[in-house]
C-alpha cells in the first residue's frame, strides 16, 4: 500500500518535478514520506539583516550536472518553484518594498516565471505547497520584474544577498551561469523607531539607560527629536546622571536651542566624576575637536587628583606641550593605579613618551 501511495505521489507531482528542476529521492521516481532521508536537492537557508529586521530564504538546492537548465529543464514563460522540493520561501520580519513595490511583513511562497530577458518574480501568500504544482496566481501578493544578468558558473542553486546597502539588498537567485536580483528595501528609521516604543514598554523602559539609547539613537540620525527630547527628559527622572543630561544638551544644541543647551551641558559638567571627564574629553579629541579637550583635561584631575584617568589626563597635556618627562612622570603614575586590564594600552604609551613623541597622536 505504501509503495502504490509513492508511486501515486511521483506521479502526481512528475509536472512539478521536472518544472523545478528537482530530482527524486528515489530511483524509481518517488519521494519518502515516513522518513527523514538525505535529499538529492539539499536544504539551504540564507538571511540577511537590514537595519534590525531579517530577510531569510529557505530553499531546496537542485544541481545542475549535465542538464541544459534555462529554457529545458526549467521552461520559458510558466511559473517555477525557485528551487527544489517543496516551496521556496521568502520572510519578511518587517514590511519592506521590493523593487520600490510594497510588501507586508510575513512568509511567502517565492515562485519565478523566466524568460530570456524579463523574469516575473511572484510572491505568493500560500507558503505551505509542494513547489509550484498548486500555484493559483489569485493568492499573489505581489509581481515585479527583473532582469536576469550573465554570471559565473554555479552548479548547485544558490540565493545570495548582494550590494548590501544600510536600507536595502539585492537578494539574488544563481545557477547554471544566470543571476536573478530583486532588491529589498527597509524603512529602517521608521522600523527602528516603532521598536524602540516597543522595546521602552518593557525592560528598557524601567531604566535611565534605555531611554538614553533611545534619544541618543535618535540625535544620531537627526531623526524624531522632539520624542527624544522627551525620552532623554524620562531618563534623567529615572536617575540624574552626567550622560543623559549630557546628551539632553546634545539635542537641544540639534534643535537650535543653543542657551538651553549649554546650560544644560554646564549642569551635566557639574556632576561629572573624573572618569566621565576624561572619557567625554578623549571623545572629543578622537572627534577632532583637541581644543575642547584640553581645555577640558585640567578638570579631571580637580575632580580627583588621585585617580589614574587624572594622571593619564595630565599626561596627555604635558606630552601635547612638549614636556615629556613630566608627561613620563604621570603616566607612571597613571599605570601604578589603573587596573591590570588597562596596563597593556599604557605601556607602550610610555615607551613613546621615552621616544619624545607626542602621545596623542
């Protein structure tokens, strides 16, 4: 009886078979259906990220060997699985557009009509099929039109993510020597912005640092900052802290509200401990901006003249006026007190201060 299903299986799936360029399992033509077997048309599985969302394919892998593909083994001008096996599937974790042609979000049924110069890529909201044997054109979701390009060769069939943009890839179908590409693209701002709401309504909204990241993400793209100004407002009444007012100045100074701005920075300033000092000063001079800070480098050490960043800033103000042996002398000092993790950066420091050259270059 399970034989006569097999051979009513092969049969009935012989037109979809040979349309989709896969092989059977069996000899005589048949698939398995109990049993987890190796597969002439192996599975494959490719994702790419754009911005925070996933495109992934999930696809059978048919060889070409020896057989003349475009044109014979997969016709011209009639719907084709785009793979092996069951449906070639494309997911979509967030809406995109394809070919600058909307598509929501979710799992489609990835089919292809051919042709020499036009390919019809179809998406179909039926993702569950066995290859294109039951595809019915009203369940499309879409149809764009690409065209193919000349390619390497590539025997096994291969989907690749190409010219990858940070709002857009071109998601490619290879085999035998042609490339298919369909380029899709991501409102990654609006993506990116509808989850950070999301993710503020749990964990991250309990904390002054997730709404920092938040308006920080958003000061970074000059994007959505009126909520920003808000978030970061939300981050401070969670706990008052030197980065978040600092960044609070940053996207005030963005909105033109420069008095505010610097006041808010002078507050900022005041809570500052000697480490965020230092690290907000070396920040601006790996920016560019080395005037800021080394005039900003001296407060470090008022804020306290014993720790090892203050010695370190002490440091890089001797070395940039060309005392090096006072430069030598703090950063001495600066690796006696800093941790064993930071001693390995330090100490080639010195040997260059040694060598009379200027450390913050």
């Amino acid at each position: 009886m399970r034989n006569t299903f097999r051979f009513l299986l092969a049969v009935s799936f012989g037109l979809a078979v040979c349309i989709g360029s896969a092989q059977a399992q069996f000899k005589n033509g048949s698939q398995a259906t109990e049993l987890n077997l190796p597969r002439i048309s192996q599975h494959g599985v490719t994702t790419q990220t754009i911005g925070i969302s996933t495109v992934t394919i999930d696809y059978s892998r048919p060889l070409a060997g020896t057989r003349e593909v475009w044109g014979k083994t997969v016709p011209y001008g009639k719907v084709w699985r785009s793979g092996a096996n069951e449906n070639t599937t494309i997911t979509f974790s967030d809406d995109v557009t394809v070919e600058g042609k909307p598509l929501a979000a979710g799992t489609y049924g990835l089919h292809m009509i051919p042709d020499k110069d036009r390919w019809t890529i179809i998406f179909s909201k039926n993702s569950t099929s066995w290859g294109s044997f039951s595809y019915d054109e009203k369940e499309d979701a879409l149809r764009v039109t690409v065209q193919p390009a000349t390619d390497q060769t590539f025997d096994t069939l291969t989907y690749t993510f190409d010219d990858v943009k940070p709002d857009s890839a071109a998601a490619t179908m290879r085999w035998e020597k042609i490339a298919v590409p369909f380029r899709v693209s991501v409102d990654v701002k609006g993506v990116t912005l509808k989850s950070i709401r999301n993710q503020l309504r749990s964990v991250g909204g309990f904390t002054w640092a997730g709404y920092d990241e938040a308006a920080n993400w958003c000061l970074d793209n000059n994007y959505n900052l009126e909520e920003a100004l808000k978030w970061e407002d939300t981050s401070i009444q969670n706990e008052d802290r030197f980065e978040n007012m600092e960044t609070k100045s940053r996207i005030l100074d963005a909105m033109g509200r420069k008095d505010e701005a610097a006041k808010t920075l002078s507050a900022a300033f005041a809570k500052a401990n000697a480490t965020q000092l230092y690290v907000y000063a070396r920040g601006l001079q790996r920016a560019g901006d080395a005037k800021r800070a080394f005039e900003l480098y001296p407060q470090v050490a008022k804020r306290d003249p014993n720790h090892w960043l203050s010695h370190l800033a002490q440091a890089r103000l001797a070395s940039h006026t060309g005392d090096y042996a006072a430069a030598s002398k703090e950063l001495k000092l600066a690796i006696a007190g800093a941790p064993d993790v930071n001693k390995p950066f330090l100490e080639p420091m010195l040997a260059k201060l040694e060598t009379k050259t200027d450390i913050n270059n």
